[in-house]
C-alpha cells in the first residue's frame, strides 16, 4: 500500500516540483488554510519539537517560521520527496527528514494533512483499517496531542472522486473519542475537510 502510494506521489514531486500542486492541493492558500486549522492543536505554545507525518515538500516549515519551534520532524513514504527536502532545507537548523511511514521519536505535538485523501484503488475497508491503525500511532509518538484532516463525506456527490476517501465525520470522531477521551471536531469552515484534534 505504502509503496503506490509512494509512487503516486514521487511522480507528482516529479512534475511540479516545489509546488502545491506535488501534494495534490489546488492552491498554496487552501494548503495554508489547514496548516492554519491543525495547529490550533498547539495554540500559544513555543519551543515545541513537532511530527509532520506526510510532510510533502516540507512548506510547514515555512508555516512554522513564526511559532518558534524547537525541532521539526518530517516523515514521508516517498523517498523522492524525503530527498528533495532535505536538499532544500539543508541549511536549516533542526530539522530532521525521514522516509518512513513510520514515527521514531516522539515528539510534542504531530499534525497531519491530507495523508488520508488518496486510497487510489484500495478497498474502502482496506483504506479504513489503514486509517484507524495510522492515528493510534500518532497518539503513540506525540505528547500533548495531534491533529489531522480528512475528506468528508458531506462533500457535494457530483464532486467526489473514486481515488479519494470521504469519511464520514462522527465514524472517526467515535474512534477517537473512545480511545483519547480528549477530543474536539471541527467541521465549519468552508473547505471539503473536517478536522480531529486529540489533547493531553
């Protein structure tokens, strides 16, 4: 599974290159847009280390300039892009690319985006089982909490695609709640995403 997915997103690295269009956002500002929301996991918070699980191109960093963070770690199952990332930020302290699916250092906090969005042909409860086993290992690695995005299944039908996952919003809101007890969703922003946030 890791491995198509790698190669799905190697060849879009490889045609757009540092682009929003290599992790299959339609604009910088929407890829921006969930950074913004998914950090809201961290609030005021300065000096953290943090996990961006599915890093891309690594522009969280860019995002994060501001936020005064202690270490980044990104983590990709594309070595292609794990590559390109560490080229591009070669000179940039504290910061730390790994070509993993999976966490080997726990950090503060993990944020997600988009991970989840392309199953390509995979099965709906190939994708789930997936999904589910994903966000137990980022309770695992992450200290004070994490976030991530999904697809929902609330967008608009004539919009939906066969290679992406809609999910439904209180399946995964149940799961989490469940096993973290410490959970908020939000669903009101004018995006095709609901977001899970997990505390400690």
């Amino acid at each position: 599974m890791n491995r198509s997915i790698s190669y799905y997103y190697s060849s879009k690295l490889n045609k757009y290159q540092n682009s929003h269009l290599a992790v299959d956002w339609k604009s910088k500002k929407a890829q921006y847009e969930r950074f913004s929301i998914l950090l809201k996991i961290i609030e005021r918070e300065k000096n953290f280390t943090i996990t961006d699980y599915g890093s891309g191109t690594g522009e969280l960093i860019n995002f994060l300039k501001k936020k005064k963070y202690k270490k980044y770690y990104g983590y990709d199952v594309s070595p292609e892009m794990v590559n390109f990332c560490k080229k591009k930020y070669k000179d940039t302290k504290n910061t730390f690319f790994f070509n993993s699916s999976k966490i080997v250092t726990k950090t503060d906090f993990l944020i997600s985006s988009g991970v989840f969005n392309v199953k390509l042909d995979f099965s709906i409860n190939k994708w789930e089982k997936k999904i589910l086993r994903t966000i137990d290992h980022f309770n695992n690695f992450s200290k004070k909490g994490f976030s991530f995005n999904l697809l929902t299944s609330y967008s608009d039908p004539n919009l939906k695609k066969k290679t992406l996952y809609y999910a439904k919003p209180e399946k995964i809101f149940n799961y989490c709640k469940k096993k973290y007890r410490n959970v908020f969703i939000t669903h009101d922003f004018e995006l095709y995403d609901f977001f899970i946030f997990v505390k400690k």
